[in-house]
C-alpha cells in the first residue's frame, strides 16, 4: 500500500470517498489498523481509559503518550499517524503547544498531531501548522474538558449550540488544520457543518453526513468485558475480549490436564545424546 500522506487524503476527500480513521494504543493494535487499510491511525488520549485503566483522560501524560505513539508507529507504515496531545500539554501558550507537538513529532514520531478545542485554539493551531506539523481539530463534544461541559453530553442540539459547534469548526479550518474530529453531534448539524467546510470531516457519533469517521479500536472489536459501557455511537463489529477468553481458559485446563504441551510443542534429543546424559 501506498504511504497516506496529507495530499492523498485530501484527494479522498475531493472524491467524496469517505475517509477511515481507527485508534491503536500500541505495536500490536497499530499492526492489525494497517493491515486493514486504515487511511489514520490515530494514538488517541482515550488509552488513558483503554489501556492504562485511568478514570478519564486528565491522568495521562505526554511521556505516556509519546511511547505509545512511538510503539505504534513501528507499525503503522503507510497509515498517517496522529498523535493526540493530552490536556494541559498545549492551553497555557501557542509556544507550549508547540513544543509538545513537536516532541510528539521528534520522540513520538507521529506525522500530526490532534488537539481538542476552537475558535479559542486558533492561534495554537496556527502557530504548529505554520511550523510544519499537521493538526486534526477536535470540535463538538470534546472529552478533555468533560468537567466544564457537565460530562458525555452531546452538543449542538440547541440552534445556539449548532452554530457554536459551526463556528468552532470554521476557525480550526481557517488556523489550518488539515481535517477535523466532529465528536457528539447530531447527524443533521454534522451534515451541515461537513457542506460549509472545504476541508474533511471525521466524524464520531456524528452521523453518516462526515467526510470520514472515527472509532476507538477496543470499542468497536468488542475488546472489554461484558458489562463495560459504550457510548451509544458505538457498532461493535467483534467480540475480541470472549475469544482471548476463550483461548486462555482453553490453555489454564490443558496445562491443568497436562495436555499441553504435546509432543510437537517439544524439541528433540537424539538417543545417543539422551542416553549419554541419563547414564
Ligand atoms: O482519544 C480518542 O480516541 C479520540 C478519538 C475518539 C477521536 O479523541
Ligand atoms: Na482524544
């Protein structure tokens, strides 16, 4: 497959072929992403929850991200790598957050980064862009400010909370961003904030009005245990965590049972050798 560059998702995107985007936390998660044909591969801040078993995203930090870009980006070879820059790496100052995006360019060796945020992001974003670094938006629901927002809550659903989500969605376009996340927002508002940009946008319970659309790897495998919560956008395509399940209990009875290892899971010894050694 071909390397997905900037220039190659923006001819996917003036084709009107919808763009894919899936997260992976680690080498293996990357591996599968890339050999499915994922156009990004997104190291989203969400492995707090998924990987790390964190309460919310707040916890983690660039450190934390920057190995785990740096692991997946071992694997993902022609998928566009994002690395998700976590809260508190990029508010205080433009320059901050360019220093933090350029160590997840450096050390995390992701090709962009994603920061969540609009109208009052601009200057950050246009300060990295203009350096060079590509930058995803994240507008509508943005998870790392979950506290200011009262939780999970889905946004637009006012028309004073629709042209918010707009004009957010205008100004991380205008500073630059290559492409925006559109997080919690009802399809018909997703749809209309999709026409009256003239860049991608990759929507994630938005609806199938976005030019691409995002989900979180372990949701949509079926990676965790019944009963976990997913959030209602969710299709779970798999059950990744009953048939890991299944393959460990299958190894604790046979190695309880001394079924395994059979022969052909041993190595040999010559009879000579054996009898050298048992004499
Ligand atoms: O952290 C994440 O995984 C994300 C995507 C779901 C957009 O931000
Ligand atoms: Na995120």
């Amino acid at each position: 497959r071909k390397k997905v560059t900037i220039n190659s998702l923006r001819s996917l995107y003036k084709k009107g072929e919808p763009i894919t985007v899936l997260t992976a936390h680690d080498f293996p998660s990357a591996h599968v992403a890339e050999a499915a044909g994922m156009e990004i591969i997104l190291v989203g801040d969400s492995l707090a929850m998924v990987a790390l078993g964190m309460e919310d995203t707040s916890e983690v930090l660039v450190e934390e991200m920057l190995l785990h870009c740096r692991s997946v980006s071992r694997a993902a070879k022609s998928a566009f790598t994002v690395g998700d820059m976590p809260m508190g790496s990029y508010e205080i100052a433009p320059e901050q957050a360019l220093e933090t995006a350029i160590r997840f360019v450096k050390e995390g060796r992701v090709q962009g980064i994603k920061l969540e945020g609009g109208i009052e992001m601009a200057p950050t974003i246009k300060k990295i862009t203009s350096a060079g670094i590509p930058v995803l938006g994240h507008v509508g629901l943005t998870p790392q400010r979950q506290n200011a927002l009262g939780g999970f809550r889905v946004q637009g659903k006012t028309s004073a909370g629709a042209l918010k989500v707009l004009e957010d969605a205008l100004a991380v376009q205008e500073a630059g961003c290559f492409a925006t996340v559109l997080e919690a927002v009802p399809q018909e508002v997703a749809t209309l904030v999709t026409k009256k940009l003239s860049i991608p946008t990759i929507g994630i319970g938005a609806g199938n009005g976005c030019s691409g659309q995002v989900l979180v790897q372990v949701d949509m495998t079926g990676n965790f245990p019944p009963g976990r919560f997913i959030p209602k956008f969710v299709k779970k395509y798999g059950d990744v965590w009953s048939e890991s399940l299944r393959a460990i209990e299958a190894y604790r009875d046979e190695t309880k049972s001394r079924a395994y290892p059979a022969p052909e899971h041993t190595y040999p010894i010559s009879k000579e050798e054996l009898a050298e050694f048992e004499r």
